[in-house]
C-alpha cells in the first residue's frame, strides 16, 4: 500500500511518515499541494493524508481538483479547523474522513486501515496461491505449512505479487508500488529481492518458477492446476 502525506509541518509530516513505515506502508511525503500534485498524477496512491492549509495549492482545492479528475482513491483530510462549516467543506470536497489537529494517532492509523479496506476491494488478510499462504496482519509465510523468514520488503514484494496473480508486473511497476519517491532503487534491486524470495522459496520445497519471469515484461506468479 502506497500512501501520500501532504503536510507542511516537517514535525508532524515526519512523525507520520515514521508510524505509517513502521506499519510496513510505502509512505511519499510532499510539504506543499503542487508538489503533491504532480506526484499524483504519475504515481497511483492508495491513500491521501491531506493538510487543510498548505502553501501554493490548499487543501480544499487540491480535493475538488482530484474529484473532478475523477479520483476514487481515499482522502483522510487533517486540519486544525475544527468549527462544524469547516467539516462540511472539508467533506464536499471530496474527503472520506475529516480529522482534528492534535489528533491521537492510533485513531489516525485505525482511520487509515479502515479506508484502505474501503478504498481496496481486495485487500485480504489471508492470501493463497497454491500451497503458498501469506497473513498480511501478522506477515507469516507459510508453503506447505512450513514458515518462511523474510524481511519485510520481501514479504511486501511476495503479498503484491500473489495479489495480482497472473498478471505480469514490470519491474518499474514493482518500484513504483514497493518504495517510496525518496528512495532511488534501480530495477537491479528488484531482480535481487526476486532472487532471494526464489531461494527461500526453493528451500522449503516450492518450485523454482513458483515466480515465474517472462522475459522482456516482468513477474507473475506461476498456473496453479
């Protein structure tokens, strides 16, 4: 899950984009609502975190903008204004869910798990693929009913392929889904996580091409009979 932060308090920004990794989210953070927006128009999120007043292009207009475009994608909007006119505006604007400055962040997180099951129809705890099955909540692998250890950005990498199945994902899709804009992973990077997941894989007794390349596109999972 890929998740913007549009906050111009570095403070707070920061602190949420600390609590948001910590829970294993792909987390992109822009301290002004142009910046905000031209990464959203090349970059597809799951999730927005929306300050109300922010420099260039507020809040407000950044939300009807995006609902006119039309976007579907949830918008959790934050805001130190509290008066009840101020939520109305906040909500005909497109937000899902209007949140008060200072907020409690466990109820923050609470919104955001629930909007990304609102806004991700298939978003599961339990996946399967064969004998292959993942708990996004609790980030257990299991092949055949024997655990396999990986480190989170390969348990992320493993859950989006199994997701998508036999759908062939390009490596600068992988990217674009599994790091965030600070980050500057090349497509080597995938190559080797794909390696490494193969070999653990292998270990417990999966086939090799449980993940399968197809050349010159990308990675899929491989036909279940």
């Amino acid at each position: 899950m890929r998740i913007l932060v549009v906050e111009d308090d570095t403070q707070i920004a920061d602190m949420l984009s600390e609590a948001l990794t910590n829970c294993q989210y792909v987390v992109d953070i822009a301290h002004d609502g142009e910046t905000a927006w031209s990464w959203v128009e090349h970059v597809e999120y799951d999730l927005i975190l929306l300050d109300v007043t922010l420099p260039k292009l507020n809040g407000i207009y950044f939300c009807r903008r995006l609902r006119d475009r039309p976007s579907t994608v949830p918008v959790l909007m934050l805001t130190a204004r509290d008066t009840v006119s101020d939520k109305v505006i906040g909500l005909d604007a497109g937000a899902d869910v209007y949140m008060v400055k200072p907020f409690d962040l466990e109820e923050l997180l609470a919104q955001v798990r629930a909007l990304l099951r609102r806004g991700n129809a298939v978003l599961r705890t339990d996946l399967q693929w064969d004998s292959l099955t993942l708990n996004s909540s609790t980030y257990e692998v299991r092949y055949k009913g024997e655990p396999i250890a990986l480190t989170p950005k390969e348990f992320k990498m493993l859950e989006l392929l199994v997701m998508n199945g036999r759908r062939v994902l390009s490596r600068p899709g992988i990217i674009e889904r599994l790091w965030s804009n600070n980050d500057t992973p090349t497509e080597d990077a995938v190559k080797a996580h794909i390696r490494t997941l193969r070999q653990k894989l292998r270990s417990v007794g999966a086939p090799e091409d449980l993940i399968e390349t197809v050349h010159g596109l990308g990675y899929r999972m491989k036909q279940v009979d």
